[in-house]
C-alpha cells in the first residue's frame, strides 16, 4: 500500500505481521536489548522492510540503528523512513540525489481520544477537520491528522534534527488523498533557499491510515 503514496524514485517494503528471520546487527541489538517481545518483533520487522527496500537500490543488508531522538541512521548518501503499528510495518528509501527526504507514518483506523485531539491540533486544524466531517462524517478525520503530523515530523528531523512541536507546523488533509504541512517556525536551508513547508499523501484501506512525505516546499532566502 504505502508504495502508492511515495514516486517511483522511492523504494518500499511493507508487512502486514512479523517477520520471523530478521537477523539483527549487533549495532541494533543495543537499541533492543531490554525491549519487550512485542516491541522487538516490531524493531526487527521495520528493519527487515528497510534491508528489503535498500535491496531495490542495490545496497547489501547493513545496519539500521537508532540514533538521536530514535531515528534510524541511514547508509551514507540514502534517505529513509520507517513505521509500525498494530498489523503493519514499512520503510521507504531512496537516493539523496533523488528525494531530499522522506517521512511515513501508519496508524489505526480508529478515533483518537479527546484529550489527544486537543493536545495535538491547533485551532485551525480542528476546524479544518469539522469541515472535511461534513462532507465525510463516517471517516476517522482526527487520526489523519495525527498520522500526518508524524510523517512531517519523520520528514523534518532528517534535514534538521530538531525537534517538531505538533503546533510547529499547520497541517490540512484535503479529500483527494494529498495534505499540506506548512511550517510555523523557521525550516532548515536548502542551498539558497528555506523549507516552508512539505507535501503529502494520504490512503486509508484495510483498517489502517497510512501517510506519506517525500516532497518539500522551498522559498529562496530573499523573499523571508
């Protein structure tokens, strides 16, 4: 699924259950060692879909660990993400040279709880989702919300790693499957210019929502 929100210089692998022969480097095991078994299994199988991916542009299985703030370190010169929740995990890569940075996130399809949505949502965002309800009551409008900030914000840390308040950046899910992130702070510079702001896609099937950030909105420096 997540390989219809991602352009074809993107390489993906998703599963839909643990997968059982994952062979950990031991700079993975160190993020693991007291894990849970649930919580490993995940580690793992995220991994797994990450060397299957890196597979499609041509890398050997190397090492994913985790570094700052528990993003995974990619190889030199490959850009990347990963998620899991209950009954999914994916990654998606790609060249530096091709995709300036990536950001996936899965969610379940289910409402969020109050406090979360008020946590989480800024004024105009809420109001957003009560229009996007009018014209489909039935659809889980909260959680996108969510699942979207957390592809931007898997999007965002690569370029800077800094960390991305929910309220950092105003989010609008649009019902053709896209969204927009736009940056309230600050963006990280690329070249002459500064990052406004990302683009995104959206899918729900199955159970599960699914977002997904692989473009980025740039102004040049002069125009801030």
């Amino acid at each position: 699924m997540i390989e219809e929100l991602l352009p074809p210089a993107v390489k993906s692998a998703e599963a839909f259950d643990d997968l059982h022969a994952v062979h950990l480097f031991a700079e993975e095991e160190k993020s693991v060692v007291e894990a849970v078994d649930k919580r490993r299994r995940e580690f793992a199988t995220a991994r797994g879909c990450a060397r299957r991916a890196m597979a499609e542009l041509g890398l050997p299985p190397m090492a994913i660990p985790r570094g700052e703030g528990g993003a995974p370190v990619w190889p030199a010169s490959v850009v990347g993400s990963m998620t899991h929740c209950d009954g999914y995990r994916a990654s998606a890569v790609a060249w530096e040279r091709d995709v300036i940075t990536i950001g996936i996130d899965a969610e379940p399809a289910q409402r969020l709880p109050a406090d979360v949505l008020e946590a989480i949502a800024l004024p105009q965002e809420r109001a957003a989702l009560s229009r996007l309800a009018e014209a489909w009551s039935a659809f889980y409008w909260d959680r996108l919300l969510f699942c979207a900030k957390e592809a931007v914000y898997k999007a965002w840390f690569p370029l800077t790693e800094r960390w991305l308040d929910f309220h950092d950046a105003l989010i609008e899910p649009r019902l053709d499957g896209t969204f927009t992130a736009r940056l309230l702070i600050p963006g990280p510079a690329l070249g002459a210019h500064a990052v406004t702001g990302f683009l995104g896609r959206w899918l729900a099937r199955d159970g599960l929502l699914l977002a997904a950030v692989s473009q980025c909105e740039t102004q040049p420096w002069t125009a801030r």
